[in-house]
C-alpha cells in the first residue's frame, strides 16, 4: 500500500476542452459564458463560467488588535458575512494599490506597507478570475471615515485576535470562503500580530 502522493508528484487529470466560446450575458463588471465543451470521455455539453473584467484582490488587515474584518451585507445570499475586505482593480491600477484602496474605502483603514501573500481562486467550479491576497499592517489610530460604494452595506471595522479565532471559526462566524482562504494564506506565510488584544466584537 502506497502512501499519499505530494502536491508536486500528483497527475493533472485530462483537460475538458471548450469547442466554442459563448458569451450569454455581459456587464461593465464581467462576462458569463455558457462554453460548449468536450470531456475526456468524449461526452459533449456546456460550461458555465464567469469572467471578471479585473482582476480581484482581498487584503488582511493587520494590527495591534489582531486582524480587521467588515460585516457586509451579501444579497446573494440574503445574510450578513463576516469578511476582509476586498474587490477589483481599476483600469491599470496595480493590484498592491487596489488592495490599499479598497482597504480605505470599506473600513477607513490606512495601510502602512502592503505584501501580497499569494493566489486564490474562489470558486473553481464557475469563477474564472483569480484573486490576489495581500496583508496590510495598519494602525487604527489613523482610521479615517469608510467610504463604501453606493451599493455596498458594511459595518465598521471589528477586531480577532489570533487568540479568539479558533473560536470564532468553530462557531461557524465566518463563512466566506474569500475571507477562510486568505486567512490560511495569512497564518501560513505572516507572523501572527505580536501582543495583539481583544477588540470591540459586536457580532
């Protein structure tokens, strides 16, 4: 019995192939297609993907508190999500500045260094686009108001410490898959915050 493989010596799987490209719906934001495709079994059928304009990036606001988090109100699901703050590129903005900006817009927060910790993608199964994760040391001293888009519902900022996070997870309050997976990024690559206290919590 052999034991499991590593990451490095797995076999990519057969490639299922697009025959056509077909684009069903498009927005300023990004494009849906509904591809004809072709399985390694020779089976044919449809695929259905979304294509973001840009390029999305999530960033990990750190600080003495521990780490930053909005509440934002998600229509798709109809419910409050306890997430980092993220979003897209605009135009030719670099992705570093992005992730900076979005941070100020949404909690009000001002980054004093920004480092991308790598690549996730949200949901293999339609989502295209990749998105960038960045950390961001902050100091919420110099907060500034939040300046949200007009279609966006968010709360102000709530602090975790790395203390209080296993709890937090086990007790299901966060449940974005964005927010679970930048923070294994976070944890596996960036120190946790050194002396970090508990902040106001109101969840």
């Amino acid at each position: 019995m052999t034991g499991p493989r590593s990451v490095q010596s797995l076999i990519a799987p057969p490639p299922i192939r697009r025959v056509r490209e077909v684009a069903v719906f498009r927005n300023r934001f990004g494009t849906l297609f509904n591809d004809d495709v072709i399985a390694p079994s020779g089976a044919t059928g449809q695929y259905l993907r979304w294509q973001w304009n840009q390029e999305g990036v999530v960033v990990v606001p750190v600080g003495p508190g521990g780490y930053a988090l909005v509440t934002s109100y998600r229509y798709p699901v109809h419910a409050a999500s306890l997430e980092f703050p993220r979003g897209g590129a605009e135009g030719d903005e670099g992705l570093a500045a992005a992730a900076a900006r979005e941070l100020r817009e949404e909690t009000g927060l001002v980054s004093q260094t920004v480092r991308p910790l790598g690549v996730i993608h949200a949901d293999t199964g339609i989502l295209a686009s990749p998105i960038h994760v960045f950390v961001a040391q902050v100091d919420a001293a110099t907060a500034q108001p939040a300046q949200p888009e007009a279609m966006e519902s968010l709360t102000e900022p709530v602090w975790v410490t790395p203390e209080e996070l296993p709890r937090w997870l086990s007790e299901g309050r966060i449940t974005c898959g964005v927010t679970l997976a930048a923070l294994a990024l976070v944890q596996s690559r960036h120190r946790a915050p050194a002396g970090a206290r508990a902040g106001t919590v109101p969840v």
